[in-house]
C-alpha cells in the first residue's frame, strides 16, 4: 500500500498533484479503469513524470498486463532516480511475480531515500521472514518498532522476530517490556494467545520451572484453558514432578479418552522418562506411543498395564493401548502371555462382531521388534513377509482366526459350545462376524506374503456377501500385488459401480486404470466428480490435485510420453511453489492477529513442505527422465527402442499426423475468430477463459516444455530439482 501523504509531487502543478494524490487512491481501491485514465491526464501535460508512469505500470500489472508494467515502471523508474516510490513500485512489481529477491534490493534502493517509510519497512520485514533472513527481519523490526512504539503490532512483530532468529530470552523481555509499557487490554483472546507465546519462548531456553510459574501466574489471563492445561501437565513432566504430571494428564485423557497425544504424555510421566526423551515423546505423530516406540522392560510395562486398569476410560482405543503394553513371547513372563491372549481375544472378536475392518491395522500395529542401531535401542514394525510370518502375535493371531472361521461355520460363535446336544440352543453371532473373519484372515496371509491363500480367502468373502464393497477392493488390491493391473484395473472398477455416489471408490479405480496406463479411461471415470467445463486434467490441475497427476505423469513416463509426463511433474512443483508462496499475505495477518504460536508452526511446516513424499516422487520422476534422455537421447521422441528404420518410418508418419492437426488447430481458430467478430458482445466473456487457460491449452502434450528442458538437462536438474532436496536432504524420507 502506498500512502498518498507521502508523494513527492514536486514537479506537479497543484491540480496534477491532487490529481496523482487520486490516482493513489483508485489503485488502493483497485478502480484500475478510472486510474489508468487519470494517469494519462496527468502525462498529457507531464509525460516525463516518473511517479505517475510507475504508478500507471503497478495498475496494467493488476489489469495482467505484465510487459507493459514492467517497460513503464523502469521508464518512470529513470525518469525519476531519486524517488522512493519508484523504487517501491518496482519493488511491488516484483514481489506480484514472486520475484523475491529482486522486490528485496528494490525496497532497499528505496529506504535509502526515505529511510523512515512505514510502508516500505514493513514490507520488506515481510520479505524477510518470506525469504527466512531472520538477522535482517529482526533489524528491520526494529527499527519499525523504534518509529512507532505506540503501536502494539511494532511490539508483537518485535518480539516474534526475536523468536525466528532464536533470541528466546530477548522475545520474552520485549512482551514483558511491551506490557510495562503499554496498560491498555485487547481482546481477551489475542491476551492470552501473547502469554502463551511468551510461555513458548520461555520454554525453548528450556527453563520448565520458569515456564510452569510463568503459567499459573498468568492463568487467569489465558482464555484457551485446553491448552494450557496441556502445556501444564507437559511442563510438570518435563519438570521432573511426576506425580503431579500424571494427575494432570488423567484428567485430559477422561475429558478426550481417543486423543493419543493425552496418552503419549501419561505413559510419559508413568514411566520417569528423562527431559530430552519427553521432548521426544511429546513430538510423537499420529499414533505412537512410548510404548510402540521405546524397548521398555518387563517391568514397565506391567506398570503400565496396571495404571490403565486402575482408571477406567470409556474408549474403544483403550483396548488397543492395552494391547501394546505386552511383550508377547518375548519375555519370561508367562502370566503376561496368557494375560495378551485373553485381550487379544476378547479385541478381536468384539470388533469382528461389529464389522469392522480397522482391526487389521491393530494386529499389523504390534507387529514390531527392537532393534539397537549404535547406543540407541528403539522399536520398529516388521516389514519383511518372512518375519512377519515368524513373529508370535502374528502366528498366535492367525491360530484364533483359523478357529473362529471354523466355530462360525460349524456352530455360529467364535467359540465351540460347551455343549452340542441335539435340541440345546445356543447364542449365534451375526452373520457378518464370519464375513469379517474371512476378511482378516486375507489381510493376515496378504501380510505374509501368501497372494495365494489370501486370493482364496477373499473369493469366500464375495461368495459369502457378493454385494460387499470392501472385498471387491481388496481383491483388485491383491490382484495388484501378483502383477495383473489390468484384471485389477477391471475389479476395481466393478466395486466402484456398486456404489456411484462413493468418490473414495471413485478415485481408486481412476488410479487402477492409470496403473495399468489406461488414462482415458481413467480421466473419464474422475470425470464424473470433478463438475468440469472442458478438459479434466486441466480442473484437476486447478484442483492441486497431486496423487493424480503424480500418477498420470508415471504412466506417461512407462509409455514413453516424456513431454506429458514432465508436464505433470512440473505441475507438482507449481503446486507446492503456490503453497510457499501463498504464506506471505499470512505474515501480517498472524501478527495482527496474535495467532503467533500456530504461525511459527506454520513456518516450520512450510520449511519442510519440499521434503513432501509427493514432491520428492515428482523429483525422482523429472530427474528418471532426465537421466535416460541424456544416456539416449535418440530416445527423445519415445521411438528409441526401435531399428532405425522402422523408427525413421514412424517419425516421418507422426510428422504428418503432426502437420494435419495443426492445421485442424489453425482452422478451428480462424473460425472462432471469425464467429467473434460476428457475434456482438459476447467476446469479453471468452476472451477471459481462453486467457486463464492459456498456459494450459497452449501445450496439452508438453511437447514445448520439452523442447525448453532438452537445452540443459543437467542446469535443469540442479537449479529447479536438485538444490531443493540437497538443502533438505537430512530431512527427506530415503525409502520414497
């Protein structure tokens, strides 16, 4: 934003002077029309007039007119050296085109004429942290704050500057000095939001005590109770007070008895675990736990065990707690072993009997072994099918399976009844039980590695339930798995069809067909979820959606389309360039706002978005292709594998298939062209789609990428792929 109070209108006549004073005030207010006409008032008489030139350009460069822009900005950019705002258009200009760096030097040109422009020193600090110069957006922060320290922004800002550049006790001091100095209260939610940043600045110098006391003293204060509460009780754990921690972590597992977090920090506490490892635990994701991920005694565990029977928690995720509190067969335990056979049973068939098929991934979850890797001990799932088979839950899972399965056949229960007089009646389970176990006695011999068995146990299901969604899925899956991706291509798509309106269903069988490189099909049957006006690669590219294009542009790498292929790739990194790019307007919005705890959150997920499995499989994808046409180039155009004369005979074919289709093209938009011309006032509207797909339409088949790439295949691969996962190399995950 450019204040109009701060115009050099020096060599303007008074009426020109109120005149770009008003053209300042059309661009914030975005009347771009109105604008461009008031800038071409004002070069009639002055039309050397830099100003009111870079002001022109910054409103064509909102009107997308960016050749334009660019020439009358640098024009009035010489024109008028010495002015600030040329230099701070410039800057704008650049930043628009994400253009980082250079938006950068220009707002430094800038604040070297007007070294006290509010407006241009706070851009640039936004730049700063965009850019990750945290020293520089410090500094600048500063000297913002020193311009106005009235305003509890400067203060805020400050203080998290402080915080990126790891100056936690400065932060701290700068929030503690902004109270003393400012009495006035905001809302009672941004207040407590500061004070548990304050905490989080505290607690990062690791002084827990500090922290604790900082948090009771300020409790009254903090509207977000949950939180603190789990700041609380993680502060006492790591404080070294555990009996107060683990009180205070029963009472967030009675309130959320499904949240593993609340569980990951009771096991914590139970166990006595040192700072460094609570810290460890604490960062725990998704379903881990200190007792999946730490090789704890006998011991331990047994106290573990003891402290979820003390406390009844009503939860069906406490039986699969429980279940990771043993050591089957791994210990001398036996009352133990005996104890994990009877839960184990009384789990699975509660679930059996309720249908549910989530009880494979509670079995596959304590398939684990510990493993040491130097001075370290951990514990980690089994992967390889030989183990898998050997590993005791797994035999003794499969040993109670084979006996349901038998029992539901013979008598209709899990178990044999005690007695099988003619005439004596006994409760039977539902019929869906024996489904359910067949089902998991598939998954089990598919974890095995037994395709075969698992195949059989699964045609059982279907004719057992022939109208079941779930093994239709699984037997394409399987399918899969023994190589034919066009059979399972084929069973995919019949399970989609028992159920239209799935979109889950929807999108595996667009991802079977494209497996098996049949991606008309596939584009056809997505089709019927994306609402689309014209080509659905083009709405699934305005749709991010990445699994797709990551699919469709292996296929094409599999068929030798290397220019499709490499266009779907690239559209992958566009994507996740967007989702970096996109933060910047969230800079001053967080700040103002006061949601600094999730900010700086947010800023460290955005640092770790390039370590994304789905970038890093588009990397492999570019850089396969890459690799292949530098070691063949004759490869080029997909024909490489074929004798030279045959492959001569297809090239001079596809060239004219080649010359006919842009004539077709060339024809087609002469006749649109001409129906334009004819047809009044509907030319704006299209006009408008035909320039937002553009960038689309113009190069369907990526022959043109192609032949920009085929230049420098290697300063490609460094400068666009390369540099971006060896910065982050020690974060990237190897087996992707």
């Amino acid at each position: 934003k450019i204040m109009s109070s701060q115009v050099d209108t020096t060599r303007l006549s008074k009426k020109d002077n109120d005149l770009f004073r008003s053209l300042v005030t059309m661009y914030e207010k975005k009347q771009f029309a109105k604008g461009i006409k008031t800038a071409d008032t004002i070069l009639k008489k002055n039309p050397n007039h830099g100003e009111t030139q870079a002001m022109k350009g910054l409103i064509l460069n909102s009107l997308h007119k960016k050749a334009e822009a660019y020439a009358l900005v640098k024009q009035g950019l010489g024109n008028h050296v010495r002015s600030h705002i040329c230099w701070h258009v410039y800057g704008l200009l650049y930043r628009s085109d994400n253009n980082y760096k250079e938006a950068i030097k220009c707002y430094l040109n800038a604040l070297k004429i007007d070294s006290e422009n509010q407006n241009i020193l706070r851009d640039l600090s936004w730049l700063q942290i965009q850019m990750r110069n945290f020293t520089g957006f410090m500094t600048t922060r500063k000297r913002i704050l020193d311009l106005k320290p009235t305003l509890r922004v400067s203060w805020i800002a400050f203080a998290v500057s402080n915080y990126t550049a790891g100056e936690y006790q400065f932060a701290v001091d700068v929030i503690t000095k902004f109270y003393e100095y400012n009495k006035d209260k905001a809302d009672p939610y941004e207040e407590g939001e500061l004070l548990l940043f304050q905490n989080k600045c505290i607690e990062k110098q690791c002084k827990y005590s500090d922290a604790l006391d900082h948090l009771r003293k300020h409790r009254t204060a903090i509207v977000d109770k949950l939180s603190m509460s789990v700041k609380t009780a993680e502060l006492l754990t790591l404080c070294g007070r555990f009996d107060e921690a683990i009180a205070q972590w029963l009472q967030l597992v009675t309130q959320q008895p499904d949240n593993y977090c609340f569980h990951c920090g009771l096991q914590t506490a139970h166990l006595h675990l040192d700072a460094v490892t609570c810290s460890s635990m604490f960062a725990l994701k998704r379903l881990e736990l200190p007792s999946t991920t730490l090789p704890l005694s006998d011991s331990q565990r047994s106290s573990l065990r003891d402290l979820y029977k003390q406390n009844s928690f009503k939860s069906k995720s406490i039986h699969k707690i429980v279940l990771t509190l043993f050591n089957y067969r791994r210990s001398s335990d036996a009352a133990a072993d005996a104890e994990f056979e009877t839960v184990l049973d009384l789990h699975m068939t509660r679930f059996l009997r309720d249908g549910m098929p989530s009880l494979y991934n509670d079995i596959s979850a304590l398939l684990r072994i510990d493993i040491v890797e130097g001075q370290k001990q951990s514990s980690k799932f089994v992967v390889d099918a030989y183990d898998v088979q050997r590993h005791p839950v797994m035999i003794l899972t499969q040993r109670l399976v084979n006996t349901y399965i038998t029992n539901l056949k013979s008598f209709g229960t899990f178990v044999e009844p005690a007695s099988t007089t003619e005439g004596l009646e006994w409760e039977r389970e539902p019929p869906i039980a024996l489904l359910w176990a067949l089902y998991l006695k598939c998954t089990l011999l598919e974890l095995c590695g037994d395709l075969t068995g698992a195949m059989a146990a699964i045609d059982e299901c279907i004719l057992h339930t022939p109208t079941a969604i779930d093994m239709y899925s699984k037997k394409a899956k399987l399918q899969k798995k023994q190589g034919d991706l066009l059979l399972a291509s084929e069973t995919m798509d019949n399970c989609r069809l028992l159920d239209l309106q799935d979109r889950f269903l929807n999108n595996k069988a667009t991802k079977y067909f494209i497996r098996a490189d049949l991606v008309p099909q596939a584009m056809t049957t997505i089709a019927m979820f994306t609402k689309h006006e014209g080509d659905t690669q083009k709405t699934l590219f305005d749709l991010q959606c990445t699994w797709n294009e990551l699919e469709v542009g292996e296929s094409y790498a599999r068929t030798k389309q290397w220019g499709a292929a490499l266009k779907k790739f690239y559209a992958v990194k566009t994507h996740f360039d967007c989702f970096y790019d996109d933060l910047f307007d969230f800079h001053g919005y967080c700040v103002r706002k006061t949601t600094l705890r999730a900010y700086v959150d947010v800023l460290q997920v955005q640092d770790e978005a390039y370590t994304h499995k789905n970038f890093q499989r588009a990397t492999r994808g570019v850089l396969g292709i890459f690799l292949h046409l530098l070691d063949c180039p004759e490869d080029i155009d997909g024909l490489g594998h074929l004798p030279v004369a045959e492959r001569k005979k297809r090239r001079e074919k596809l060239k004219k298939l080649k010359k006919k289709e842009e004539a077709k093209e060339k024809a087609e938009q002469e006749d649109a062209k001409w129906s334009n011309n004819n047809n009044g006032g509907n030319n704006g509207d299209s006009a408008v789609k035909d320039e937002k797909g553009g960038n689309w339409s113009d190069d369907p088949t990526g022959e043109k990428l192609l032949a920009t790439l085929q230049k420098d295949f290697l300063a490609e691969a460094s400068n666009s792929w390369g540099l971006m996962l060896i910065r982050r190399a020690s974060q990237c995950d190897v087996s992707t």
